[in-house]
C-alpha cells in the first residue's frame, strides 16, 4: 500500500510539474525566435567584423550569391574570398562549439543536479584536450572514410575524466558540489600537467598543440566543420529527445525511478552524449572554459528551469556568445589575436565566483 500511495503521489506531482511548465510553453517559440535573431545578428557581425572590415550589406550579397538568390558583382574579389573562404567557416566552427559546449553544460547541471557542472570546471574539457593531444604529437592519420578520429580520441579522454570526478565525488546516491569541484580541478590539473609535457617535447606541433590548450579558431576551415558534425549533430538529437526526462532528473531520481524511467542507464547515456559533444568541440576549437557554465545559468535565471526550452536556447545563445567572444578575440589586440579561451575566462571567472556566493546560501536554481 505504500508503494502504491508513493507511486500516486510520484504520479500526481509529476502530472502538476508538467501542467506548470506546460503553462509556458506558448512563449517557447517566441523565445526561440529570439534566440535565433541573436545568433544570426552574431553570425553577421562576424563575417562583416576583422582586420578587413566588410560592410554587412556586401556580407548579405555574398551569402546570397552562394545561395543562388542575388549577384555578388558589386564585391571585391578579396572581399568574396574573406567571407567565403576565411571567416565564414570559422564563424560556423564557433557556432558549433559554442551550442555543443553551452548544451553539455546544461545537460551535467540537470543529470548531477548541480548548478555549477561545466566542461571545463570538471574535467571533461582538459581531458578531451589532452586525448586530442596524444593524437597530434603521434603524427597518426587521423582522417578515416571522410572523419576525423581527432573528436574520438579525445572523447575517451573526456569520458576517463568524468568516469574519474564522478567517482571520487559521488558520496552514495549524491555528489556534493564541494567534492565535485575539488575533484574537477584536480583532474584538469594532471590533465593539463601532461598536456604541457607533451608540448615540451614535441615542437614539431606545438603551435597546434597550444591552440588546443587555450583555445582558437584561427585554424578553423570547411573540412573541420564537417569534422565535428557527425559527432555534435547526433548527440543534441539524443539529449534534446530526453529533455524531458532532464527535467524529472533535475527534480528527483526517486520519483523518475517510480515514473518507470532507468535512472543510472539514462545517466550513462546523457554523459556520455554530453562528453562526445564537449570532446568534439574541444577537438577542433580546444579548450575554451565556462561558456557551458555562462549560458545555462544567464537563460535560467531569466527563463526558467524548463529543459525542453532551456536546452534549444542553450545552442542558440552559445553559439552566438562564442561568436561575440571571437570576434573579440580577433580584434582586440591587432594585428594578433587573442586566445578565445582567454576572452571566456574574462567573462566566466566573474561569473562563476557570482555562483560560490550565492552557493552559500543554497540558491543555486
């Protein structure tokens, strides 16, 4: 009797949490529709915005052409080439990383039940990094049938670091925040440690490896765009089709067991979704910290806890902050450029200090 008196009540408050978020879900696509503008604006910005500054009129004339919708006659030949060539990929390629990072962050915050579960805060990021390392220095072929093995090697390396953090956080049913960033900042630290001996002693690539380290799309061309979207493609449609049960995991593992849901399989298959996407975007953008920890936590605390939205805006706005980030990162400090890694740490070490405070009181959602 109390199994079924628990079930009925797992079932009438299940039925209550999805009649209130139901109650929103006609400003979805009104939310969608603005977080698309804000990607296309950054998209924009970032092909008119460089060293050669190309008015956005001339910018809308090229993709056109390509598009076979106008004429591209009134652009400079050099012009065409800068936007079709050099910054278009590249704009792309951080699109991709930025909305693969910002929705791993989301999915680790709602399978850990944990505000402060990001990439790079538990490891996933420098261990991705340093799988994707060991692949360079060996001078392997890493191109198969069209692929790249670059994003698998390093998801290993991202799913060594997170089988590591979760095992010495987890403290039976639960993982406490303190012991999951301890832990996190361990792992990245051996995983960075090694990283750097392995630079040392292979300067043949070291400015690859470097760009793997801190983070850049310098390199960004059309061949590893298609590098990454076998693998980021795939694991959005897994995570965005179990949004809801993110939503039940977030609230109780309890009541999803008794909702029928397998609670510790559905976890594997979230982390294991989430780590690929993270290691493919690490594999072709390197590391670039606290863009899944920024804009999970900016859409909640303006949205709303509700993953059937929260995840799809997590792509669209992180996609279009990497972009931003990396139009900085390119103009700030000419003719260099700046590592993006190092523009996100400006923004996200404020940010994640913001957090810690308001851990104290236990206002993390």
């Amino acid at each position: 009797m109390n199994v079924l008196r628990r079930t009925r009540t797992a079932d009438l408050a299940a039925t209550t949490a999805d009649e209130l978020l139901d109650a929103v879900r006609g400003a979805l696509w009104p939310r969608l529709a603005l977080g698309t503008a804000l990607l296309l604006t950054a998209v924009l910005l970032g092909l008119a915005i460089g060293p050669t500054t190309i008015s956005p009129l001339d910018t809308l004339r090229v993709l056109l052409s390509h598009a076979g919708i106008a004429s591209d006659d009134s652009v400079s030949t050099a012009s065409q080439t800068i936007i079709w060539e050099v910054r278009l990929p590249r704009v792309l390629l951080a699109a991709v990383v930025g909305a693969s990072l910002a929705m791993s962050g989301a999915t680790y915050q709602g399978v850990f039940r944990n505000p402060l579960a990001d990439p790079y805060l538990i490891g996933v990021a420098t261990g991705a990094a340093l799988g994707a390392t060991i692949v360079v220095i060996s001078d392997t072929n890493v191109a198969w049938h069209g692929l790249s093995l670059l994003p698998l090697a390093a998801f290993l390396g991202a799913l060594a670091s997170v089988a590591v953090v979760y095992g010495v956080a987890r403290v039976g049913p639960t993982v406490p925040v303190t012991t999951l960033i301890l832990a996190g900042v361990a792992v990245s630290a051996l995983s960075t440690a090694i990283t750097s001996y392995l630079m040392i002693h292979n300067t043949t690539n070291a400015g690859l490896v470097f760009s793997v380290t801190l983070g850049s799309f310098n390199t960004a061309t059309w061949s590893k765009l298609l590098w990454v979207l076998p693998y980021a493609i795939p694991a959005a449609i897994v995570i965005l089709a179990h949004r809801r049960i993110i939503n039940v995991l977030s609230l109780d593992e309890e009541q999803a067991r008794y909702l029928g849901i397998d609670v510790e399989r559905t976890k594997l298959l979230l982390l294991g979704v989430s780590s690929l996407a993270a290691a493919a975007a690490v594999s072709v953008g390197g590391t670039i910290g606290f863009v899944g920890l920024i804009v999970p936590h900016a859409i909640r605390l303006v949205w709303g806890p509700d993953n059937r939205f929260l995840l799809p805006m997590s792509m669209l706005i992180g996609g279009a902050f990497l972009i931003t980030a990396d139009i900085f990162a390119r103009t700030l400090d000419r003719p260099a450029e700046i590592p993006v890694g190092i523009i996100t740490a400006f923004c996200g070490v404020p940010f994640f200090l913001y957090l810690l405070r308001r851990a104290k009181t236990g206002a993390y959602w």
